[in-house]
C-alpha cells in the first residue's frame, strides 16, 4: 500500500509542473460583460424599450392614483352627508380601486422583469457567440468574464472594447 502512494506521489510531482509549463503558452483574455451588455447598442436598445414600458406603466398607475385620491376625497367631505349603504357603497368603490391599483402595480414589475430578462438573455446569447468566435479565431485558450472575484487582472488582456465593436456589428 505504501509503493502505492509512493508511485502515485511521485506521478504527481512529475505531471504537475509539466501541467503549469504547458500553460505557459496560455492565451488569456477577459471580457467585462456589463459594460458590454450596457453600452452595446442591443443594450441601448433594449433600456430603451424597458423605459417606454415603464413610462406607460407610471402613467396608468398614477391616473388610477388621482382617481383613488378624489374617491378619497369624496369619502371624506362628503362622508357624514351620505347615507350608510352609499357610504359603504363608495369605501368598496375605493377598496376595488386600491386593489386594482396593486394588482397593476404588481403585474407592471413582472411585465418588466420579464421583458428585462428576456431581452437580456438574448443580448447574453448574441454576446457568449461572438466571444466564442473571437476566441477561436485569435488562438486563445481561456477568456473569462470580468467579476469582483478576480483580484487582478492586467488591462492588456482586457478584451471589452473589442468585444463590443464586433456586438455592435452584429445586424439583427
């Protein structure tokens, strides 16, 4: 059993350093996909569609606003004049309309989560293609995605800018 580890050892020793020798020739590159993902004209785009989205969106929530906050009004200067059942009457009016508003309200952040991330997985997609394509075509071994986990990494092998010129020439 001890040949055994012995053996096993010693292959180690030996096939590791020949390991980090091969990587020697690596071809590194990093590409920082946020930047790419906010300033690619896809990106441009698709903010821009999100913000009329949710341009429409504040429009309707806030018309629904006005309209609860008169109904609210009406209840409370006119709420001692009127009857018990209009009274009632109008608190349910008042109460649908809040409930309307947060059903909207509600619907609208997932109508634009949804748009958000589709719109994103498509511009992901389109970015991971040409990455793998820029890879292959200029010989590199690695190219990693640029996070708050990599504590250094030389601005030489920075491949962003280049990254997104060829985004921004893809025709969709």
């Amino acid at each position: 059993m001890k040949g055994i580890i012995t053996v096993v050892a010693i292959s180690l020793a030996i096939a590791l350093p020949t390991g980090c020798f091969a990587a020697d020739g690596a071809k590194l590159g990093f590409v920082d996909i946020q930047k790419v993902l906010n300033l690619s004209n896809a990106g441009k785009d698709a903010k821009s569609q999100l913000t009329v989205k949710v341009k429409k969106y504040q429009d309707e929530i806030n018309r629904k606003q006005e309209e609860m906050k008169k109904m609210k009004d009406v209840l409370e200067k006119q709420g001692q004049l009127l009857s018990e059942s209009a009274k009632s009457s109008k608190e349910k009016e008042y109460q649908q309309l809040l409930k309307d508003l947060q059903r909207l309200q509600k619907d609208a952040q997932d109508d634009l989560q949804a748009k958000d991330e589709e719109l994103t997985r498509k511009i992901l997609s389109d970015i991971e293609k040409v990455v793998q394509e820029y890879g292959r075509k200029n010989s590199f071994t690695f190219i990693f995605i640029r996070n708050d986990s990599m504590i250094f990494a030389d601005d030489k092998i920075d491949l962003t800018d280049q990254i997104l010129a060829l985004v921004n020439a893809i025709k969709n």
